[in-house]
C-alpha cells in the first residue's frame, strides 16, 4: 500500500522545490540565464570604456553577461549577452549584429531585435549610463 500524502506533505515538498528553484534561477525573469549578479546589485559600476566601443560595433563583458554597442557616434545600448535562443553566450560583434555562435542567431546592435534566427525573441535590454569616458549600469 502506498503511503497517502498529506497536505503538510505537500506544502513541505512545494516549498523546499520553491527554494531549491529560487536559488539556481536567473534573476531576470527573462530565461535568459544569468550568474550571482543581478543588474539592481551592480547599479553604477563600471562597465568599460567607450574608447572600447568602436562606432558601428560594440564590446561583449562575458563575466558581467552584457554586449555594448554604439550604433551612432557617441550612441550607446547594452543589452543582455544570453542569446534568448538557447542560453548562449554571443560571441561577437560584426556587420551591425550581435552573433551567438551556438546555432547562428544575429541580433541588430541598434535595438537587440532579431535579425536572424533561430532565436525569436530580441535580446532583452540593460540600463546604462555614459558619464564621461566610462559606460556604467545605470
């Protein structure tokens, strides 16, 4: 005979499967996968230099998972370096994209829509600053 499970059972269950889910989550709520920090806890810091930046192009900061771009002279956009395809992490910038070599997803470095799939959804949007010569978390 199976042991019936009861309510406090289940809630028991539930909620070490809730923490144990919290803890390895990305923090986003993008599913785009993600480490320890989260962009509120690195607000203000230094994310490179925008003599980094080449116009036409941008910068990929594999430990902080962001990609800056300058589309324009003196135009700055970061958005997330986890291609929302599969979770990689791009690796590069050229021709006006941003490219995931996992599967060959390309990402326009003006607004980080989808300019070749497989990926489907836009690679999700960081808020920046530029203050001087340094571009930080806003």
């Amino acid at each position: 005979m199976t042991p019936r499970a009861t309510r406090r059972t289940v809630l028991l269950t539930s909620g070490a499967a809730a923490a144990l889910a919290a803890g390895c989550g990305s923090g986003g709520g993008d599913g785009g996968g993600g480490g320890g920090d989260t962009a509120a806890g690195t607000a203000g810091r230094e994310l490179t230099s925008t003599a980094d930046v080449p116009v036409g192009g941008g910068t990929i900061l594999k430990e902080e998972k962001v990609v800056v771009t300058q589309p324009e002279e003196g135009e700055f956009k970061a958005f997330s370096a986890i291609c929302t395809h599969q979770n990689c992490l791009v690796s590069e910038v050229t021709d006006g994209t941003i490219d995931c070599p996992c599967h060959g997803s390309r990402f326009r470095i003006t607004d980080g829509s989808v300019a070749h799939g497989p990926a489907t959804r836009p690679l999700p949007e960081e808020r920046i600053t530029v203050e001087g010569n340094s571009v930080r978390r806003a």
